[in-house]
C-alpha cells in the first residue's frame, strides 16, 4: 500500500464508533524505516475555510483493522490529540 492511498481512507475509532477524519500523513523511523504512526487532522472551523488547532497522531500499534475504505483503530481520542504550533 501507498502513503496516497493512506489519505483516501476514513480515519474510526472503534471505542465510540467516532469519525476521526481522513489520514493526512505519517511519521516513521528514519533508521529503520518502520511507521510509527499516522496523522489524522482534526475538524476545520468556520465552515471548513480554516484550518484546525489539533491533530491526532495515532500510534501504529493502535491500528486494528484497515479496509478498503477504511482505517480502524483503538484510541483514548485524549491521549492522541495534539496542538498544532502555529508560527
């Protein structure tokens, strides 16, 4: 599987059956080459014209199951959530 083809995936938690959102990207090891996790932007504001102030970066090891369609995973949503740095 391709890193783009990742991003057309729907991101679901299966503890709550929430909708995450869509992976954007992921982090891996540069020395081994291993993902470490995959990053899940969170919801716009306004209307979708700005951007949001978090991101869930969702560790590897918490990915159950991935479809065609979609990626499920295992996640405390708290323990996941992390603030974007703007400037």
């Amino acid at each position: 599987m391709r890193i783009e083809d990742l991003k057309r995936k729907e991101v679901i938690n299966c503890c709550n059956c929430k909708i995450l959102g869509c992976a954007d990207d992921i982090a891996f090891d540069i020395c081994t080459g291993c993902i470490e996790a995959i990053i899940v932007p969170g919801p716009s504001k306004w209307c979708g014209l700005v951007c949001s102030d978090y991101e869930y970066v969702i560790p590897f090891k918490c990915i159950t199951q991935v479809g065609p369609d979609i990626i499920l995973v295992k996640v405390d949503e708290a323990e996941v959530k992390h603030k974007i740095k703007m400037f």
